[in-house]
C-alpha cells in the first residue's frame, strides 16, 4: 500500500538529506521517484524556472532569486540575489533565505538583516526541471514551510511550453498544539532602469508605469510600461479574501520585510484604483502579495499564485528587433496570468505527467531518470523563439526557434557541432521546432552546398557565420535531415530538402584535398592561432585525416545513401555508396595503427599522431542511432572499444579522458600547456563527446562497461560538484570540476541513451510514447 505524504514533510516525503540517489514519495506522482535531495547552501546554481523561449527566473537552494533573463538580457543574467518571500510568526519576520559564507552576500540574502528580520535555518532542496522543490524549517518555532515552484512545460506541447510564467504553490505547517496567525508574503523586484530605459530618437522617454489592482475571475496586480511589456501577479480565488496587493516590492531598505509586522494587523483593501508611477520619481517598480493565514494546530495552509511577464520585443546582437513567439499566444502579462492561473491544476498534472513516466520505466538506473529530466533545463537558458509577421520574411509559420551554445560562455547561435549531440531532445518531443531549424540552416546554405556553423554570435538569428568548423557542418546537417526524416516519416519534407541534402555531400567532397574520398582537417585560423578552429575540439588542432572528422563523413555518406533511395534517385545513391567504399578503404588504411584508430595521420607534411581518442567512433554512434549498418569493421570496433578502456577509461574516474597516449600519458592540446587543470581540449573530459562514446560501447555488445562511464559522467556534474543546473561542457579528468562552459547545449545527448540501452534508432512512435508522448 501506498505511504501518504506526511503534510509537513510536503512537497517531498523523505528525511535523508546526504547528496545521493534514493527514492521517496512526492506529491502528484503514482509511485515513488528518485533523485538528490541537496542542502539549500550546497546547490551551486539553482534550477531555471522558465520554458521554451520564455526566458526565466532561478530559485537558488539558498531560497534566492538568483538569475534572470526574463527582460531580454540573455547574454548577461540579471542577478537579483534577494528573497521573495517571508513569513511573520508573533513578532517576527523571517525572509526564505539562509545565511550565506560570504559575508559580503548577508545585507542581500536576508533582504535587510539590519531591520531585524532572520533567515531559516535549512533548506532541502530537490530539482526535477522545471520543477523546483523545497522544504523550510526553522529550529525555534512551530512552522514549516513547502514550496513548488514550476514554469509549465509538457512534452508534445509546444504552446503549452511557451508561456512567460512561474506557478507558485507554498504550503504553511503548523506542527505547535496551538492555532497561529501572521502573514505570508510574496516580493516581486520588478525590472530596472537599464532595462526599463526607452528613448524615441535621442530623447529619453519619461518612462511611466501603470499599476492595475485587478478584479474579475481572479485578483491580481499588473504593471505596465513601454509598448504594454510588463509582469503581473495573480492569485487564486479561495486566497483572494485573505490577501492584500502592494504597489511596490519589500526587502529595501525604504520598505524592510519588517513592514509585515504592522501589515498583519491590517486588513488592505484589495480593491484599489489604478496609478501611475514615474521612474523619474519612484525607482521601484515591484509589487507584491500578502496573505493572512490562520492555522489550526497540526494542519497546513496552501497559498497558490502566479508571476507572469510578458516582455514581447528584443533586439539581437546584431541590433536586428524580434518578437518572441509567446506575443502571438498572450496580448498582455495580464492574459498570461489568467490563463496560468486558471489552469493551475492541469498544467502542473500535464508536467508531472511525462516525469513520471520517466521515474516507472524500471530498467532505467536512478541517475539517468534524473539526467533525462534535469538535462532539458537547457531549453530554459539558451533558447530563443521568434515570430515574423513581415510579408518578406522566409520563416515558416511556426516562427524560428534557436538554441545557443551557451548564451553565458560561448555565446553563439545554433553551433552546429554543439545541436549535433544536444537537438535530440528537441528533435523527439517538439520536432514542429527542430523543422523551423533546419529550415534556416537551409535558406543560409550557400550556393557551393556549404551550411553555416552557426546563424551569428551572441543573440544574432540571421547573422551566419562559415568560417568555423567547416569540414564538420556540412556533414552533420545531412545526418540531422535523416534524423528528422526518421522521427516524422515525412517524406514531403525529405523531398522538400533533398537537394539541399546533395548539395551538402557535394561540398563536403571540395574537402578532400588528397582525393582519398576523405574530408580533410583545415583551420581558416591565422597560423599559429587556433581560433577558428575545424574541428569540435576547437583549441586542440589536428591536420590531415582525423579519426573524428573522416569518422563523421562515412555516416554521413552512409545517410546520404538511405536518403537517395528514400526519394528514388538511386543514381546519386550509388554515388555515395561508392564514395563511402573508397572512403572506408582510405580511413582504414590511414589511421587504424593495429589497436585502434590514431587521431590524425598527414602524410603529405610527415605528421602522425597516436593518441587514442576516447570518441574515434563517432562514425559507429551516428550510424547506429539511425539504424544503419557498421562503417567499419567490427573486429576493428571491438578492438578499438579494448584500448578506449585500457587507456581513456582506467586512468580517470570521471569518464573517459578525451585524449590518451600508448604509454598512458595523456595527450596536452598545445594552447594551455602552462596550466595543465586548464580548459585543455586534449587532456580533460568533453561530456557530450564521452556520452557519446559511452553509447557506443553499448551499441557494440559492452553495456556494462557503456552505463558506468555515463553514470560516471553524469554524477560528476550532479552528485559530485552539485551542478545539475549548470552543466559545463569540459570538466576535469583529475577530479571531475567543472573546467569550462557553463550551461551546455550538448549536454542533452544523454536523452540518446535510452535508445542506445534499447538497441533502437530514432523512430515516432513507441519509444516517443513511452517517454511521455504528446500531451495536449
């Protein structure tokens, strides 16, 4: 029989606190799930809260807004660092914050200690994307407090996972004999003046504020400025007889938490006229919510409320303006609100929904159950979606929707080498955006059949840039059209792109300069430089024919076969099958040294290089998540798989070391060599690249071997460094830090491991089903 969730333990069951798996009760969902439950203080970043586009908010594990992007500085977070929320008991304030180790923090995180409000004493915190979880208690006093805090976010439902919004729920626990009273309070900052600042040729705008108490179906308060941009609070109606509206944010100095004290013993009206504020005259903008409560002894109190924003017009990093395609679903904050507001209950049943198919699938250990869902935070922090109405503009109907590298380390706009690990997430449950995708990448093909390596630095959308990665780009698109193809079954499209397709497999051809039917290594970088790099392993450089590269290229001309028989052109199929012929023939006889295959051979300029790569089988994994046969032999695979152990496996702990030589030294790149724990291309681990090879171990008969270097990866960014919301691309083989790139694109390849632990390619039905389907 089922345990029920004791209320004061809400909104997660469990009493371990140690930064492990285990499996605990938590409401919402059927059965038990799993995860780590971190001490507030430990969390290094706390989880967005924020969808597809949306632009978001984090709740840090010391109970702070941290983070935030929702005003459209994307590149450059906000940070707030300041409570939210606070609570009186007798005469008392206490703000969810705890104390911080830095003390140049404390003035911040207790939100005005010097008006003598105090911080809880521990926070146990457990993020579930876009979920966050919290339980608050204080040592002297007979409360305790829940909190969930979530944006929506439904696999299969992409307007559903595009609205500009945080659903609160917090729940106060009396655990005394008897009643209490007081009053809870919820603080919205506002935007700032960089932000709010808006200027009509080269006159500042007075830039004015529109409050509105609002009345109705619901209550709440919006604010208003330029254009109708703006945020709105609503609350639910069985709290709206219990609460009060503020028309400006607590935690300053001019209004402390401690206003609460005399607030609690006065009943507001809710009912207030509208006004108007001027920035010029009053700098904050906040607003807030304060509710009464009254609690029984040994009985709970929920309090539900919505923040919403709707911030519709940006400008990119190349001062081109956009609009985000959520201005197409709501016309206001206010809109957002209500409609957030309204459905509560069904946008957080359809959320759970999906994790908890994730958390009954039995044959998945408990770090991947949490890898697969924490991992999609990245659609969170480093995606943009836009919407045209201009009559000349080539986006398709479902407007454009970019990821970046990472907005805050390597800002850059669908890098191809990155979407080649991270789109499967996006490829399986929202492929309406992956197509909008794709179909930029074509439109900015140029005529020579080359595809961009990325549509422009920073934010830019439409800014392509070629000069970077070349010898990869081109590729990997045509195995992403595959990709695509074999998740729709449609074959309009594949159609529709084939002579894109062509194009691209012709311009790869250009890169074979010996004319062994081998994409060649070629760095546009200046010499001596190595930026722009040619390859993923951008200040690592290689020269001739890499086992990576020309790996690469053999899938590629593997899919570029399967495509031409799609759409019935089998002379062009017959091309690629002979081009891939000669090519197997030259890769092998190039690099394969007896154990495995080198990392680079340049016959032309007398270089070699044996280093043993732990991802040399890139060419193994990208054909086998298609479903295509092996481009290399499998003796030579297996092989291979015997010295990626012996050398990347045994002499870390972490996962593989990217590069190995045969006497066990690991292999320096050459740009960090005075820092050997550096960001080291050669010498460190890349979690996406090592996934990959964890897949391809499985692929080829090694389960066991294959799930314990991904598990390894893995806890090493969420159990080891508490980093689960922060994943850096490059962390280190000495001992698993983080060493460089925060918030990684490429970090969602693990969602292809369930279909390397299943044998399956990618398809569009069972597994897609399985996994949480579409949701409506």
């Amino acid at each position: 029989m089922r345990r029920e969730i004791d209320n004061s333990l809400w909104p997660f069951d469990t009493r371990a606190k140690a930064k492990k798996w285990q499996r605990f009760l938590a409401d919402g969902f059927a059965q038990e799930v799993c995860g780590c439950i971190f001490p507030g203080n430990s969390v290094e970043s706390g989880l967005p809260l924020g969808s597809l586009g949306t632009g978001y908010i984090t709740l840090e594990g010391n109970g702070l807004l941290g983070k935030t992007t929702i005003f459209n500085e994307h590149t450059k977070p906000r940070l707030w660092n300041r409570p939210f929320l606070a609570f009186t008991y007798k005469e008392q304030v206490y703000t969810l914050s705890l104390e911080s180790k830095n003390k140049s923090d404390k003035k911040h995180q207790r939100g005005g200690t010097v008006h003598n409000s105090r911080g809880v004493d521990s926070i146990d915190y457990w993020g579930h994307f876009p979920i966050a979880d919290m339980r608050i208690s204080l040592k002297d006093i007979p409360v305790k407090l829940g909190l969930r805090a979530f944006t929506p976010f439904i696999l299969g439902n992409a307007d559903n996972s595009n609205i500009p919004a945080v659903l609160f729920e917090i729940r106060l626990n009396n655990t005394s004999t008897d009643l209490i009273s007081g009053c809870l309070a919820f603080s919205f900052p506002g935007s700032m003046e960089s932000t709010v600042t808006q200027k009509e040729g080269n006159k500042s705008k007075d830039d004015k504020f529109r409050y509105n108490f609002l009345e109705g179906e619901y209550k709440g308060i919006s604010v208003t400025g330029h254009r109708g941009a703006g945020y709105a609070l609503s609350v639910e109606n069985k709290n709206s007889d219990k609460m009060m509206l503020l028309g400006k944010s607590l935690g300053s100095t001019d209004y402390p938490w401690t206003k609460l004290l005399s607030l609690s013993l006065t009943r507001a009206k809710t009912k207030m006229r509208a006004s108007i504020v001027s920035r010029n005259r009053a700098m904050d903008i906040g607003a807030s919510i304060v509710f009464h409560y009254n609690i029984k002894a040994g009985e709970s109190q929920p309090f539900r409320f919505v923040l919403a924003w709707f911030y519709p017009y940006f400008k990119d990093s190349g001062g081109e303006p956009h609009k985000h395609h959520y201005s197409r679903l709501y016309g206001s904050a206010r809109d957002v609100a209500e409609y957030a507001i309204t459905h509560f209950d069904k946008l957080l049943k359809q959320t759970l929904s999906w994790q908890n198919d994730i958390y009954k699938t039995e044959e998945y250990p408990d770090w991947l159950k949490d890898g697969l869902i924490n991992s999609l935070y990245s659609l969170s922090k480093n995606t943009l979606w836009v919407v045209s109405d201009r009559p000349d503009n080539w986006y398709l109907k479902e407007g454009l929707f970019t990821h970046n590298e990472s907005f805050t380390t390597c800002s850059i706009t669908e890098t191809m080498v990155c979407r080649m690990h991270g789109h499967i997430p996006l490829l399986l449950f929202f492929p309406e955006l992956e197509r909008t995708t794709l179909h930029a990448f074509k439109h900015y093909q140029l005529f020579t059949g080359e595809i961009p390596f990325s549509f422009g630095m920073g934010t830019s959308l439409r800014d392509p840039r070629y000069q970077c990665q070349h010898p990869l780009n081109s590729s990997q698109y045509v195995q992403m059209v595959y990709r695509y193809y074999l998740r729709t079954k449609d074959k309009k499209f594949l159609k529709e792109f084939y002579n894109s397709v062509k194009s691209a497999i012709n311009y790869q051809q250009t890169l074979d300069y010996d004319k062994d039917g081998l994409v060649n290594e070629h760095s546009h970088a200046e010499p001596g430089e190595f930026w722009p790099a040619n390859q993923f392993y951008d200040m690592w450089p290689w020269y001739g024919t890499s086992a990576y590269v020309a790996g690469t290229w053999l899938a590629t001309l593997a899919c570029g076969n399967a495509i031409a028989n799609q759409v019935g052109d089998k002379k062009f199929a017959m091309k690629c099958s002979h081009w891939l012929k000669k090519a197997t023939v030259s890769y092998r006889k190039k690099l394969w040294n007896g154990n495995y295959y080198r990392l680079y051979n340049d016959p032309e300029n007398g270089r070699k290089k044996e280093t043993c790569l732990s991802n040399q089988l890139m060419a193994q994994w990208c054909v086998k998540l298609v479903g295509l046969s092996n481009v290399l032999p499998e003796k030579e695979i297996q092989q291979a798989l015997d010295s990626i152990s012996r050398l990347n496996f045994k002499v870390t702990k972490y996962g593989l070391v990217n590069g190995v030589n045969p006497d066990n030294s690991l292999e320096p790149c050459g740009y960090y060599d005075n820092n050997p724990d550096g960001n080291d291309h050669g010498r460190q681990i890349f979690f996406g690249e090592n996934m990959c090879a964890a897949m391809t171990f499985i692929y080829h008969g090694r389960k066991k071997l294959g799930i314990e270097i991904a598990r390894r990866l893995y806890e090493s960014v969420s159990i080891l460094r508490a980093t689960t919301w922060n994943q850096r691309c490059l962390i280190s083989s000495c001992n698993g830090r983080p060493v460089w790139g925060d918030d990684y694109y490429s970090n969602m390849v693990i969602w292809a491991l369930p279909l390397a632990l299943k044998g399956e390619k990618i398809c569009p039905t069972r597994w897609f089903y399985e996994l949480g389907g579409s949701r409506s």
